[in-house]
C-alpha cells in the first residue's frame, strides 16, 4: 500500500521532492517519538455550564421570535413591499425592511462565494488584490458619505480608511511567507473536498440564521412600538423594543458566533488535523470520515467549550455595537466632543476583540485537536503564543489579516446596498433618518458574518499548521518542506518544539 522511504512526498503539492517516512515508522526527531493520538489528541471534553447557557438563550429567543412572528403575520407586516412607493405604514419598521434584508443576506452570499472562488483561482495575488481593493473601497465610501453629509458614519470610514492604508504599506513586505502558506492551505483543500462542503454548509446556516434574526428584529419593532395596532391589547414602549432587540442582537452575535466556530473546530480536528498528524490519503493511516467524526465532537462534547469563547467575543461585540450607537447619537444632538470619545472607545474595544477573536481561533484547534476544556485550552494557547518565538511568526501572518479584509468588504458592500436602497425606496417610516444606522449596522452585520463563515474554511487550515508547528514542527518538514524551509529561514528558534506544561 505504502511507497518505499525516500520516494518522492505524494503530499497536497506534486511540487513537493520530500523524502517521507511509511505510517508504520514513527517520525522521529530530538530523539522523540510522535504517536498522533499522543496526550488524548482528538478526543473531546466539555463544559457543560456554558452549553446549557447557550441552549437556554437559543429557546429563549425562539419563543420570543414566535410571539412576534405571530402577531406579525397577523397584522399583515405593517405594509410595505419590494421597491420605491411601497413603502408601508409610517410607525416603524415593516415588511419593506423585511424585503431590503433578505436581498442583502442574498448579496453577502453571493459576495462571499465569490471571495472564496477568488481566493481559490488566484491564491497568489489575492492578498494584494484583496488589500489594495479594500483600501480604495474605504476611500470611496469616506468620500461618499463626506458627499451626502452622513457625517458619523464617515469620520468613522475617515479613520478606517486611514488604518487600511496604514496597514497594507506596513505589512506589505511580510506577504511572500504568508502567501506560501495560504498556497499549501489550498492545496490541502484540494485533496479534501469536505473543507468546501462544510464552509458551504455554515454559510448556508448563517444566511438562515440572518433570515430569521431579520424577520423577528422587524416583528419586534411592529409590535412593540407605539403607535402600532397591537399596543391596544399589549403594553407598548421604546424601552421595551430596545431591550428585545438587545437580547435578540446578543443571540444573534453569539449563535453565529458559535456556528462559524463550529465549523473551525470541525475542519482543524477533521481535514487538516488528520493531513498534519496522520498525513495525506495516499498514506492510508488517515481514519475514515475524518470530517464527520470532528464534526460530531465539536457539535456535542466539545460544544460547550466552543460556546464559552464565542460568548466572549460576542460580549465585546456587544460593547461595541452600544458604543457606536452612543456615538451616533451625540453626533446628532450636536456634541462632537461626546462622539469623538465615544468613537475612540469603540475603536479600543474593537482592538480588544479582535485580538480575542484572534487568540480564540487558536484555542478552538487546541480544543478540537485535544478536546481540552477552554480555559486549559486557552492556557496552552498562551504558552503557545508566548514559547520560543511562536508569537511573532502568528503576528506575521497576513493570512487572517486578509480574509478579516475581505470579511469586511463583503459587509461595507452590504452596509452601502441597503443605504442605497434606503434612498431609493424612501420608505415613510424612515422620512427623518432614524432608522437609517440600525438598518446599515443590520446590512453590515450579516454580510461580515456570512463572509467570515466562508473564509474560516481557510483560516481553520492556517491556524492548524501553526498549532501544529508549536507541537510537533519537524512534521511540517515533511509535509511541507518548501514552507518549513522558509520558516526556519526567518524563525530559525521555531523549528523547535513548545514544552507542555
């Protein structure tokens, strides 16, 4: 079954003339053996609190989104329909809104798959392509909404696009590592057709998951508003609506949340776990339905430990979202000094998050990989990040930088068709404005989910290697040998392995 030791590595890249050592001979390297189920690898644990927590607030808002829904139907939507002069009752949000985001689910998919098409046809460029292109595209909405006198929205893209170009001259010199590694990510992808299956199966969840967040978020406000024809049998109140949407945004960010990690743990414990420790196919030591046996760990025993990290960053997100509203709102009673402090606290927060969201995706693999509990998962990251110079190749890595930029174009592009077609429609309930910054947060929101769903199929490969890397390096100098050989190049202190406390 096996080729002979020395022939020519049949790995992701036919490119590759490494020498490999048959399964049945263990890798040996600083005078250690590597068994890949070494340590419980592959096998789950759980935290049960937060899996019940997330159940618990998933029921929740089901029944809420029942409650709602009903009456909603009941009321005939409020009005409101598909284009300019259908636009429904003056109350609140209607159905017309209802229309306006379900076309921008449809666009974030379609933008999203094309990302993904791009990134597969032109795997080389398209970190230069994708940061070029965002840069321009934040000019131009800075322009735009400096034109039509949105002025919180773009001293926000002012600062944004700033950033953007900022980082693409900063980082511009460290793309030819990443763009090697992004390449064996794609090449792996190839060999496992299942990476695309469940990056399309989590988008799919996502835009349903969008769809029914939209429909219920609408319900609420038609209900609850006052003014509407249910408040004559019901109490009606704003501060009843924003807290509803505030619990039903929450549940929102963190089932997402959960969902596109899902699928990180599933790919980084199925395709690209088994091809680092196990090797390619060809070898046959890879177990069968290494995909669907992730996918069950991480959708059950492991789903607790998933939900705990994702109710971190949606706790953050959370604060974000408060902050940005709160600076939306000093910007229109005229108190600029308000929303500049309220637009830096954002910013702050924002970093927060992203780094959290960034040191999580390593935790999930340790989770999948090891089926540790998050907080020993989280522990070991931070050894990880911290050991013998782990930290600074994991900072040079533009590959998550780059599919965070394409995620994030995705969601402008979705944030700026539901603004043109607020303009467009001119519905009555919107006549003032006031609704116009939920409706462009809601479009930005579910494109930047879809997009970040579809792309954590590649990010799941690069975070793998990388926690792979800090384990066990020398077996990426057999899988890999062109990249390891740069690695040692630059971080010649990383070849070596990080001791587990």
């Amino acid at each position: 079954m096996y080729e002979q030791p020395g022939a020519p590595y049949p790995g992701p890249n036919p490119n590759y003339g490494q020498p490999y050592y048959p399964p049945e001979q263990p890798i040996l390297y600083n005078g250690d053996s590597k068994d890949p189920y070494e340590g419980g690898r592959f096998k789950p644990i759980n935290d049960p609190i937060f899996l019940i927590l997330f159940i618990l607030q998933l029921l929740g808002f089901a029944a809420l989104s029942g409650v709602v829904l009903n009456t909603w139907i009941s009321e005939g939507g409020l009005g409101g329909g598909l284009g300019k002069g259908k636009t429904g009752t003056a109350v609140t949000l209607n159905r017309s809104t209802v229309y306006l985001l379900l076309l921008v689910t449809a666009a974030a998919i379609l933008l999203s798959v094309v990302y993904l098409l791009l990134t597969r046809m032109f795997t080389k460029i398209i970190m230069h392509i994708t940061l070029v292109l965002t840069m321009l595209l934040n000019i131009g909405i800075c322009i735009y909404y400096w034109i039509t006198k949105y002025y919180s929205g773009a001293i926000i893209f002012t600062i944004i696009a700033v950033l953007s170009v900022l980082s693409y001259f900063g980082f511009r010199s460290r793309i030819p590592l990443a763009s090697l590694l992004l390449q064996v990510v794609m090449d792996v992808s190839k060999h496992h057709t299942s990476v695309y299956a469940v990056a399309f199966a989590a988008l799919f969840l996502q835009a349903l998951l969008a769809v029914w967040f939209t429909f219920t978020t609408i319900a609420t406000y038609a209900k609850w508003t006052p003014g509407n024809p249910s408040c004559a049998t019901t109490s009606c109140s704003s501060g009843k609506v924003a807290g509803l949407i505030f619990f039903e945004t929450f549940s929102f960010l963190w089932t997402s949340q959960v969902i596109g990690n899902v699928a990180l743990a599933t790919l980084a414990g199925g395709p690209y776990g088994s091809w680092y420790y196990f090797g390619p196919r060809e070898f046959g030591d890879m177990p069968k339905h290494p995909t669907l046996s992730a996918l069950g760990r991480a959708s059950t025993l492991s789903l607790g430990s998933i939900a705990f990290g994702s109710l971190i960053v949606t706790i953050l997100e959370l604060i974000k979202l408060i902050l940005n509203a709160v600076q939306q709102n000093a910007a229109a009673d005229g108190h600029p000094v308000e929303a500049c402090l309220a637009c830096c606290a954002a910013c702050f927060v924002g970093i927060i998050e992203s780094m959290v969201e960034y040191f999580n995706r390593y935790a999930y693999i340790e989770i999948a990989l090891y089926g540790k509990p998050y907080i020993g998962a989280a522990k070991d990251t931070w050894r990880l990040f911290k050991d013998r110079g782990i930290d600074a190749l994991v900072n040079d890595s533009l590959v998550g930088m780059t599919l965070m930029w394409g995620s994030y174009a995705v969601g402008l592009l979705c944030s700026l068709f539901g603004y043109l077609y607020l303009r467009f429609t001119a519905p009555t309930y919107n006549a003032d404005g006031q609704y116009t910054a939920p409706i462009i947060l809601f479009s930005f929101l579910i494109g930047l989910v879809c997009c970040q769903t579809i792309t954590s199929a590649i990010e799941a490969g690069v975070s793998t290697i990388f926690v792979g890397l800090g384990e066990d390096p020398q077996v990426l100098a057999i899988r890999a040998p062109a990249l390891f050989a740069m690695i040692a190049d630059t971080y010649p202190h990383v070849t070596r392995g990080v001791p587990r406390g």
